[in-house]
C-alpha cells in the first residue's frame, strides 16, 4: 500500500482495510488519455499552464470517508 506509511506518519490508523471502516480509496486509470480544460480546474485561482495539453492518467473515482467525493 503506498499511503500506509505517510498515514502512520502523520498519525491517522493506517489499516485502511477492515469491517465497520469507511472507505478511502482512489481509482485511478493509468491508460486514460485525456485533454486538460478549464472544466477540471477546482479552485478559484484558473491559470494554469496545462491547458489543452494531452494527459495520460487520471483519476476516475475518489471515495472519502465512505462517501464519493469525485467521480
């Protein structure tokens, strides 16, 4: 598991996987070929030097404390 350490670290239960635990896990595409847009912008500041740039990768589904946070 790659995020069992840095969770031990800064002090949050780094078993991720047990009964009764709500789900943290993110879903990620490494093949997924995409174009990076305003549409994927989430912050208030909008510059970024990525724009129209093509991507591989990219993350298709986040669950956070049991609930979906981005799909």
């Amino acid at each position: 598991m790659l995020t069992s350490k840095p969770r031990g670290i800064m002090g949050f239960d780094p078993n991720l996987f047990a009964a009764g635990k709500e789900a943290e896990i993110t879903v990620l595409d490494p093949d997924l070929e995409w174009t990076f847009g305003k549409e994927h912008v989430h912050s208030r500041s909008i510059n970024s030097p990525y724009y129209g740039e093509k991507l591989k990768g990219k993350i298709e589904l986040t669950i956070s404390r049991g609930q979906i946070a981005i799909q």
